[in-house]
C-alpha cells in the first residue's frame, strides 16, 4: 500500500511538473530555456533530431519574405538586449563548439570523410538542380535576398568589432 501511494504521488508530481522532453511542437520548443531545449535535443535520436531539423527547415521555407525578415529582427533584437558579458560568453560558446567540431573531423577516418564529402556533394547537386529549376525572376528575388543578407552580416561584423 505504501509503494502505491508513492507511486501515485510521484506520478501526480510528473504530471504538473514541465518536462524538457515534453516539446511537442517547434514553437513549444522555442519557448523552452536554452538549457531546457539543449537538454532536450541532446535526449532526441539522431534520427528524431534530423526529423525535428527537417521540420524547421520546411517551416522556415515556408515563410514568407515579411515573416523571415521579423523573424531575424526578433532574433537581433534578442542579441541586442545582451550585455556585453553576455555576448562575450557566447561568442566563446561558438568558438568552443567550433573547435569541437573541428576535433569531430579530424577524428574521422578516411571512409567517414569521404562519405560526409559525397553528402555534401549530393546536398550541392539538390540545391543546384532547384536553382535550375527556377525562374529567372525566382533567382533574382534569391539573388537580392543573398546580397542583402550578405550585407546585414557585414554591418553587424563592423558594428561588433567598433564595440
């Protein structure tokens, strides 16, 4: 009697208590803390994470240009309303991940390499078959999206190098 009441009041707890694996959908996923949605990314499969990555990336091709553009302004605004501490430990955080990965390539072996090569490869060839596949005033709304992105990174990279 006294193992089920235990039982029953740990699953009443459970119950009212947030669980990081309880993100059902991208948008509860990205109400989540950054600590609770890294800790429940890294409980995914890597096939649940690849799945989760296609659904991101379907949703953001399905937006229009108004809503990807508030979309980069939240985030900016987001980056602005760091300190600098903040940003600094960030920009660290990047730098580490980055060299992480780094040391994940280097510990490949040759087969892993040239398998991940031929992904890319392949991933090119899509991207290049649906560029062909478009018009040309498809390409020039691509093309002037590019540039104009290209230039924000450059205005932030100057205006963080001033800071």
């Amino acid at each position: 009697m006294k193992t089920l009441r235990l039982m029953l009041a740990t699953t009443g707890l459970a119950l009212l208590l947030p669980v990081p694996g309880a993100a059902q959908s991208i948008d509860e996923l990205e109400e989540l803390t950054p600590e609770t949605r890294r800790a429940y990314i890294e409980s995914l499969s890597e096939d649940e994470r690849k799945a989760l990555r296609e659904q991101r990336r379907a949703q953001r091709e399905s937006m229009s240009d108004e809503e990807r553009q508030a979309a980069r302004e939240q985030r900016r605004a987001r980056w602005e309303a760091l300190s600098d501490e903040e940003k600094a430990a960030r920009r660290e955080q990047r730098r580490e991940h980055k060299a992480k990965r780094r040391e994940a390539w280097d510990n490949l072996s040759d087969e892993e390499k040239a398998a991940r090569r031929e992904q890319r490869r392949e991933q090119k060839a899509q991207r290049r078959e649906a560029w062909e596949g478009m018009s040309d005033a498809e390409r020039e709304a691509a093309r002037e999206r590019r540039d104009g992105m290209r230039q924000k990174r450059r205005q932030r990279r100057d205006e963080d190098a001033a800071q």
